[in-house]
C-alpha cells in the first residue's frame, strides 16, 4: 500500500513539475532588445521639505541624468516636460533608467528644446506586494514628490500643471491611489502609464491591510466620477513570459464605455510584438521606444509641456499601442488630394483579381488603378499589404477620373495597419459609394525595393469555423482546417475557445507549388474582448506551431477566439487544432497556483484528522508519511463545498448567509475577466479543477512533509554530537512556569517589534522539542540493535544499579518515570534489558505527533514571513512594524506553540475532548477550501482553530 501510495504521488509530482515548467519555461525566448546608456547614469537628489523627510524616513526623490544634461540640471533649473517612475514591488528607483536614457537620446533629434525631465522615487524597495502596510504610506510620500517636482518649475514662463506617471507592477497600483487621497487635486496628473500592474487583484494576498487597499482603489475608480474620466490610464501587461503578475491582473477595472482607460498585452503593441518577463518590461528597448514617442508626440510645442487635451492624449495612445498607420500622427486626415499624374506609362489599370509587383530598382513613378464597377456585387473588400515600411500614403479612393488617370481622390491610408513583416489595408467597398477606382501609390523615387501585393477578396468566402478540441481530450483529438483558397487573406474561427484553462497547439502547415522568393506569412490570433492578440511570421513553405493560450476569459457572449492568417499567393495551407495537455497544467498553475497554500492546509490538516482517530481506535497515531499518503479525501472537503455553492444559488439562503454578515466563498480565478470572483456553474470543469487542485495540495503536502522530515534529521545528527544523549520520550519538554514565562516574553517582543518575529522564535522552540525527540529515538533504535551484547550490564557502566534505582547523575526509576532532571525511561531488574520496545513506541508516537504539528507550523510560519522580512528591512527606521498583519493573531499562535511543545499521546489519550477533533477538523478544512482561494490571509486564522482545539485536548 505504500509503495502505491508513493507512486500515485510521484505521478502527482510529475504532473506538478510539468505544469510548472511550462509557466515558467514554456514560452519563447526573450526577443526584447536590451537598452543602453551611452553616458555614466546620475541621479540628482530633489530635496524635499524636512517635514516631509522626517515623517517618510528612507523615501527618495530624484532627477535622472546623463553627461551634459547632468551637469545642466545640477541646480535643478529645469525647463522639460516632467515624468515620475515609480518602481514597484522590491523595486530600485534606478530602473527609470531605460526611460530616462532613450528619452534624452530622442530630444538630441528634437527641434525646440523640446525633451523630458525624468524623474524617480525611491520606496526603500519595500515588498509591497506581500505587505499591505506600505502602500498607503508611499502613497502619501508620491504626492508630496508631484508637488514638490512642479515647485521646481515655478519660475518658468510656461509651467507644467501635471506630471505624467510611470508605475511598474505596485507602483502603476500606488499611482491610481493617489486618486483615493482626500486632499489631493485631480488635476496634477493627467496621463498615468502602468507597466505590468496587477490592477484587478493582488497576486498574494497574505494580509488585510493589502486588500484593504484594493478595495479603496477599486471603489473609487469604479465610481465613474467626471474628474476620473479626465485622466487617461493605459496598462500594458508583460504577457505569458511574465509569471510573477499574469496580464489577466493587468486589465483595468474601470466602467463600461469609459474611453480614456485602455489596456493590453506587450504582443498587442505595434512595433513591439514581444512578450516580457515583470523586469524586462521596464528595459524592454521595443517598449520604451514606443512609451517615448508616445511622450514626446503628447508634448505641445508652443508650451514645451505635455498637451491637457484629452482627445488628443487619446489619439496618440491608440497611434502608438493599439494600430500604428504607418502615418506620422501630425499628419491630418486630408478629405481631399490632388495626385501628381506623371507620364502616361506611370498608370497602369489593373483588371485582374491579384495585384503583385515588385519595385525595380531605378526611381520611378508608378499608380496602379483598380476600377469599383463590377466589383462591387461579387466583392466585399480590397485587400492589400506592402513590405515598404515608410511612413506615406499609399492607398487612395479616386474621386475624379481625367481619361486614363485620376485627379482628385481621398486618402483611405489610415486604415493601414503595420504587421511585424509588412503593413496591411483592407476597405470595405460598401463604404467607398462616392469613389469609381483605388489607387495604389508604388513609386519608388528614392530607389528602395519593396513588393505590392492586392487582392479582391469576398471575407465571408474567406472565413472558416473550427470547433477547439475537448479541454480533456489531452491532445488525442485534432480538429484540421485546410484553406482551398489561395488568396492573401483567411480568417479560423476557433469556436468554443474561451476561457482561460483552454490551451491549444495549433499547427500551420504551408505549401507551395512553385519555389519563389514570397512574403513571409504572418499568423494572428486575435481575441476580441481583450487586446491580447499576437503575431507569428513563417517563410513559406513552412510547418508552424502557435501556442494559443488566453489571459482572460470571456465576459460574455462574445464571438471566439479568431486566427487571421496573411498567407501568401497560389499556396495551400491547413491548419490543425489539438489540446496541449502540459500547458493546460501550466494554465491552471497560472490562474489556481496561488490557491495552493490553502488545499496544502487541507491536506496537512485531513492528515492530523486521520492521526488522531487512529490515536481514538487503536490507541496509537499513524505514522506521518501514512497520514499525509491518505490526506486525498474530496468527499469531506469538496462536495460539502459543491453543495454550499448550490444553496448559495437561493435567495432564503443568501438572505440568511448576509444576515449572518458570513464572507462570501472564493471562486477559483478561471471564469472571469476581473479575476476576482466566483465560477461559473454552468462549467464542468470548474469543479473537476477544485477536485485537481485537491489532489495537488495533497501531493504538496506529502512532499513537503517528506522533505520537512528529511530536513529535521539531518538537522538532528548536525546536533547530536552537541547533547547528551537520552532515553526518555520528556527530552525538550518545558516546565509549566517556563512555558508562561516564554509565552510573556515573546508577547511583549512581538508587541514591541513583530508580531511574526515572535512567532518565529515560538516555532524554533517547538522545533528544538521535534530534533530533541529525533535524537531520543535514533539512540533508543540504536541501543535495542545492541541489546544482545548489552543483557549483562556492568553496574559502573549502567545508569541504573542491580535493583533498577537510579544512578548519581539520574536518568531513570525503577517504574520508568520522570525524575528530578525532567528525564524519563523504563528499566527492569534482575538482570533483565533496560530498554523495552515499549519505550521505543512511546517515543515513536510522540515524534509522530510533533512531526505532524511543526508541519502544520510551518505554514502560518511561511505565510506571515513577508511581514518580518519588511521589518527588518525597516529595521534602522522604526524598531516597530506599523501596522502589524501579524499582531491579532500572535498571542494565539505564541500560546498553543509554546503549550503544545509538552503535549504528548498519553495527554491526548486521557482527553475528555478528543473526540471531538475528527469532527470539528473537517469543517475547518472545509472552511479553508471555500473562504481562503483568494483570500491568503485567512489561512492563518484557521490554522489557529484547529491549533487551539488540539491544545484543549491535549490539557483537558
């Protein structure tokens, strides 16, 4: 039985490793270029008023600077558009950088004067991610900074009234509180760009205060006031090579129809096309450059400050992160233009279906004419791409025919759309009434080679529907698609795919008839309710596999994923469907990973349960690693929790559930955009993922155990040589008074520093008890593997005399009790051995017992960790934690650790109350799964439960 329940773990493990190699490996590679400084970087210290030093010990303002900017701006006279980086979770403010550096090359090329003052804070690198408690401090310090950067420029003829923010991860989070403080005013920040900030939700949250924060902001930006819709916020997650924050977070949460609000994924960014890990995405060259000539073309050149135009902040926005026209953004939309005509040989009319030609070489004039007339009954569109990537008009709409050539006609370039290998236009011809031909400009007056390929095109002809293979189908099932046309441009529904445990890999194969130099083909998977799409270019002919993944789910009825392939002329192409069962497993670790603390407190705590009814029934407990191989038990956790989801589908009982003022239960993050509750009922797999991630808490818990124990005794031979050994199970115990002593002390300690610190010294107390027994146990073994040799005993060597006393140093009675030095042990007279098995068993059982409890504490240990690391970081500031997560729950946790140490399975045998552990330690492990999955913190007070039931029962 053990060796089945060991496999059924490994197997579990193996899944487990699978699943986390293709979340934190199993991407592309890294194709952000890396950006470099060509002058040694500085950073000029802004001084703040000291009130404002003294209250924010630590914190920082500075102005970043290179070579000969540096040197201007050592008084800290400035004349640029201001721009405040804020860093994010253990964050250094010198990240700003990468900003500061591009944007002074790009003002080198600027006419004007025109260039940027960038600023950044420091927060002391504070793990605000994992500690609540900072937020709202550096929230405060980032509005003293805003204003104390725009009293730098008082003095200048057009002062800037707003600066424009750059958080990455919390610090995008910090730069929407700002809005939350009651004494600030709207209008110092205009434009707040955020760089992988999880916006929706913490990705841990392993305190109150953390969530606290969330709620504020979230209630706030919610409230859809007019001065919230003044401010423009663009958020840009880092896609799926980021794991730290997954760009589902990213998404803003903001109301419906709310225009100046945008968010998306790096992949999604013209120019930019790549995924970022949660660091590259603040060096990420392709990025920053896109962020600085979003900046600078914000800039009004007659004030030299960023534009307070609304309109205008959107239109640039949208120019540079959502459809890049291949325009400069200055340009205007002309209703009307006038084409040089050129020699008669420069128009060319086109009757054919396909356009594709090729620039020679030498300069020349060239138009190409497409007439509308009997075009527009069977067509429905004009498509046409050009591998020239300058900034021009190149299609118009002719308005006005002079015989072979047009005179008048309106530009319909805008429409154009760059894509990583050429840039597209597609028009719908029943939007063109007014116009008889298009016209395609490919003169080459410059003498650069480029290709122009055009198509008419029916796009309903042209789209195709897929069903996705099963989610559980596990790559077995494959749905092919082959295109029979062989145009420029095919559209796949991918149906039924979205949600975000879907994973596929889809498969395009091309092939050619004819080996010719071609386009490269570009495939794009596109969701229409997120902008989260991405490209991939292949040569042709060519085998390509596309990993389709989601980072949000589908809100609502929307239309499906859809695959919009630029292929290239007279070729085939089949595209094929399956499941990627390895990356569904790094999906559901993706969006469930930070649920798992929770089911491995299930699993630790359904092992105690099973422990202690042994201890009930046969008197003695199971041994750890057989009380955690049972711990997969989903009828006491899961199907209670199923049916409390049902009866939360009543209206009698949801009035009675908020009568109670009772929380509402954690839904798993897998069917909502937000990602901040609830599961939608109507799909299966969402409880066969509660039932998976069970099994996997299970397994967590089994390892862990396996390796916790491993870590003890090794810890325990390290020690041995340090104590005398000792054969009584008492070994570590406390006196009673010791205890009480130990538990004030550390109380006052933790009152006085950190909660967790105190916590941490309990639980080192506790665990020395744990080693203290190990070593009994190996010398207790040790000494009845020699007891053949030792049944006669010399009485100068032996601690007990011929009548089974006790010695002059004292170990052990005649009845195997404890004497005056807290030690204990059995022995018989008459020449009979000293030791018996029973004092073995009795040793076993409690180190057993104790093995299980430190791995119980080891949780709470590891989850109120952050908060301790914070203070100490913190420690040459304040000498007490402000505010404390830990504090209400430390005298608690300090208590049973402390009185817990001397329990025993002979205290828990002549227990009135031991009865009632079996059934009271379900619920809580019901409770655990239902109201801990995205609440972390919630953990702690549970653990705390069950420890004080099993302190009752191991005193009364």
């Amino acid at each position: 039985m053990k060796r089945v329940t060991v496999a059924f773990y490994s197997c579990v493990l193996g899944l487990l490793g699978m699943g986390l190699r293709e979340l934190m490996w199993g991407f592309e590679e890294n194709r952000c270029s890396m950006t470099y400084m060509f002058e040694y970087p500085e950073y000029r210290r802004v001084q703040l008023p000291r009130r404002v030093a003294n209250h924010y010990p630590g914190y920082g303002l500075y102005l970043y600077g290179e070579g000969a900017y540096a040197q201007e701006t050592r008084g800290l006279k400035l004349s640029g558009a201001p721009v405040l980086f804020l860093p994010g979770n253990a964050g250094s403010y010198k990240q700003a950088r990468s900003l500061g550096s591009v944007a002074l090359r790009k003002a080198e090329r600027m006419a004007g004067r025109i260039h940027l003052n960038v600023f950044t804070v420091d927060f002391r690198e504070e793990l605000v991610a994992l500690y609540g408690g900072s937020l709202q401090r550096q929230t405060h310090f980032l509005h003293e900074s805003i204003k104390a950067i725009l009293r730098l420029y008082k003095n200048q003829p057009h002062p800037p009234r707003s600066v424009v923010l750059v958080g990455h991860s919390m610090g995008g989070v910090v730069a929407r509180a700002l809005f939350t403080l009651p004494r600030f005013d709207p209008t110092l920040v205009s434009l707040i760009l955020t760089q992988a900030s999880p916006h929706q939700a913490p990705v841990l949250a392993l305190d109150a205060d953390l969530l606290d924060f969330y709620s504020t902001v979230r209630r706030h930006w919610c409230g859809g006031t007019e001065e919230l819709r003044n401010v423009t916020v663009l958020s840009v997650g880092g896609g799926h090579r980021d794991y730290q924050v997954r760009s589902g977070l990213t998404a803003l949460p903001c109301p419906q129809g709310d225009p100046s609000k945008l968010s998306m994924v790096t992949t999604a960014v013209p120019r930019t096309w790549v995924s970022t890990d949660h660091l590259s995405i603040v060096w990420c060259k392709e990025l920053v450059l896109a962020t600085v000539r979003a900046f600078f073309d914000l800039i009004d050149p007659d004030t030299r400050q960023f534009t307070e135009d609304q309109q205008r902040r959107m239109a640039v926005l949208k120019h540079h992160f959502i459809r890049h026209p291949m325009r400069l953004l200055e340009e205007q939309h002309d209703t009307a233009v006038s084409l040089l005509s050129g020699p008669a040989e420069a128009w060319t009319e086109v009757n054919t279906l396909r356009l594709l030609y090729s620039a020679p070489k030498e300069p020349r004039v060239k138009y190409f004419l497409f007439a509308l007339s009997g075009r527009r009954k069977a067509y429905s569109h004009f498509h046409c791409r050009s591998s020239s990537l300058e900034m021009s008009s190149w299609l118009y709409g002719c308005t006005q025919m002079n015989t072979s050539f047009c005179v008048q006609a309106i530009d319909l370039s805008w429409g154009t759309e760059l894509l990583p290998a050429y840039k597209v236009v597609t028009v719908r011809l029943s939007n063109l009434s007014s116009v008889s031909h298009l016209v395609i400009a490919a003169s080459n007056l410059a003498g650069n080679q480029f290709s122009v390929e055009c198509e008419w095109l029916n796009l309903d002809s042209r789209t195709v529907s897929t069903p996705v293979p099963h989610v559980l189908s596990l790559g077995l099932t494959v749905s092919d698609v082959t295109l029979n046309s062989t145009g420029l441009l095919h559209t796949v529904w991918l149906e039924n795919f979205h949600q975000v445990y879907q994973a596929f890999r889809i498969t395009v194969m091309s092939q050619c008839k004819t080996a010719k130099d071609r386009l490269p083909s570009v495939y794009r998977l596109s969701v229409p309710w997120f902008r989260e799409g991405f490209f991939t270019a292949a040569s042709v002919p060519s085998v390509t596999e596309i990993a389709a993944m989601l980072h949000t789910s589908r809100p609502d009825n929307t239309s499906s994923v859809l695959l919009q392939l630029h292929t290239a002329p007279n070729c085939q192409y089949k595209v094929s469907v399956r499941t990627s069962f390895p990356k569904v497993l790094g999906q559901m670790l993706r969006y469930c990973g930070p649920t798992l603390p929770s089911y491995t407190a299930v699993g630790l705590l359904l092992a105690c349960e099973r422990q202690i009814d042994s201890l009930i029934r046969t008197g003695r407990p199971l041994a750890m690693s057989t009380a955690v191989g049972g711990a997969v038990q989903p009828h006491k956790v899961e199907i209670p929790v199923y049916l409390l989801q049902l009866l939360l589908r009543l209206s009698w009982f949801r009035d009675g559930w908020s009568a109670l003022s009772l929380p509402l239960p954690d839904g798993l993050p897998v069917s909502t955009l937000d990602g901040a509750g609830g599961v939608d009922p109507a799909e299966d797999w969402s409880r066969l993922l509660g039932l998976v991630l069970h099994v996997l808490g299970a397994a967590v818990a089994f390892w862990g155990s396996a390796l916790f124990r491993l870590t003890l005794r090794t810890l325990s031979l390290i020690m041995a040589p340090l104590h005398r050994p000792c054969l009584s199970r008492h070994c570590g115990v406390l006196h009673p008074w010791a205890q009480v002593l130990l538990i004030l002390i550390l109380g006052l300690l933790g009152q006085v520093t950190c909660g967790a610190l105190a916590f941490s010294l309990a639980f080192l107390c506790y665990l020395y008890r744990v080693l203290r027994l190990l070593m009994t146990h190996r010398t207790l073994k040790h000494v009845l593997n020699l007891g053949p040799q030792q049944q006669k005993v010399d009485k100068r060597s032996s601690p007990v005399d011929e009548d089974g006393h006790v010695d002059e140093d004292g170990h052990v009675d005649e009845d195997g009790h404890v004497d005056e030095d807290g030690h204990a042990g059995t022995a018989k007279t008459n020449g009979g051995p000293l030791l018996t098995d029973l004092v073995l068993q009795e040793v076993t059982d409690d180190l057993e017992l104790h093995l299980s409890l430190s791995a119980l504490l080891t949780l709470p240990l590891v989850l109120i960790m952050p908060s301790m690391i914070h203070w100490a970081r913190s420690l040459r500031y304040a000498i007490q934690l402000q505010p404390d997560p830990c504090w209400p729950l430390t005298l608690p946790l300090l208590t049973s650790t402390i009185l817990l140490i001397n329990c025993s399975c002979v205290t828990f045998r002549r227990s009135k109350l031991l009865g009632l552990v079996p059934l009271l330690l379900p619920p809580i492990c019901v409770a655990m799964a239902t109201f801990t999955l995205l609440h972390l913190y919630r953990v702690t007070p549970l653990l705390c439960v069950a420890l004080m039931l099993l302190l009752l029962c191991s005193h009364v």
